[in-house]
C-alpha cells in the first residue's frame, strides 16, 4: 500500500506513469513539466535512446495522479536545482535513476511479484499484455521506442492460457 503523504502521492504517480506509457527509467527521470500534456493525454518524450523523439498516449488514470502530484506535492520541494525536472526528491533536486529504480523494486516486492528488473518489468507488462489483446506490434514498437521491431519481438510469446481461447475460436476443428 502506498503511503497517503507526499512520498506517496508522488510514488503513484511514477507509478502510474509507468504502466500507462511504459517509459524507460532514464526517459522517466528526464521529464519536465513541459512534456506533459494532462489535455491531450501524452507525454513527449525527447531525445530518447537513439536520440529519437517520441509522443506516448497515456490513461486518465495516470493523468489524474499527475495532476495530484504536480498540484499537491511538486510545488512544495521546488527549488533552483529542480531544473524544470516533473519528478523531484523531498529536497527539490531532479531523481536520479537509481533511487527511482530502488523505489519501484521496494513496491513490487511489496505486492508479491518477485521478478528482477523494476522499473522494466512495467515495460515488458505493458507490452505483454497489449499484445495479448490484439495491439499490432508495429505500434507496440513506436510505443516502447524499439528502433528495430526485433526488439519488439521478444514480447510475442503468448500465454498458453490466451492461445488455447484463439485456438478454440478460431480452429476449424477446435468443436
């Protein structure tokens, strides 16, 4: 359970921000306000790996913890070293990769799931389960940020749980 003070409020919101857009640790920790579009619902991410900019769509959920956040929190801790940074520590200075790292790990082992990897194992959710559910994985590329679709391709292993419903839809000698 995340904790209801400032901490927490903004730990939902890194959260949240993960699993709706499955960004990348040093992607996340760049942000400024000015990539943020709570309106539009997407965050701009600039000169991702590769140098590569791109737009990601992300949830009202994840908005509305965002706005919580930037509201509630965020103006408390601002201060010069803050650099326009969206995701600051109690002393105003921009995350750093590591603590944001740390910290997701510590709520992922607090749910059960003890996997390796944190911050990724929002990623390779975020594309698992589009792809469960019928995203081409062309765009499930452009949502990651994959500059080869190879890479994209290590998310298409299926459940056996998921191919046995295809199965039996689809077979024409599944009956």
């Amino acid at each position: 359970m995340l904790r209801g003070d400032d901490r927490g409020i903004r730990d939902r919101a890194i959260l949240e921000l993960y699993y709706a857009s499955a960004i990348r640790r040093s992607e996340l920790v760049r942000l400024t306000l000015d990539h943020i579009d709570l309106i539009s619902r997407v965050i701009s991410v600039i000169e991702a790996k590769g140098m590569k900019d791109r737009w990601i769509p992300i949830s009202q959920r994840a908005c509305n913890w965002l706005d919580r956040y930037i509201k509630e929190v965020r103006y408390k801790h601002l201060t010069l070293d803050s650099e326009g940074r969206l995701f600051i520590n109690a002393e105003g200075e921009p995350m750093k990769s590591d603590y944001v790292g740390q910290m997701v790990g510590k709520y992922i082992r607090r749910s059960g799931v003890n996997k390796p990897g944190a911050c990724h194992l929002f990623r390779h959710s975020v594309a698992t389960s589009m792809l469960d559910n019928g995203a081409d994985l062309r765009y499930v590329q452009e949502l990651l940020g994959h500059a080869d679709i190879s890479t994209t391709q290590i998310y298409t292993h299926v459940s056996i749980e998921k191919l046995k419903s295809v199965y039996l839809s689809s077979h024409p000698s599944s009956q």
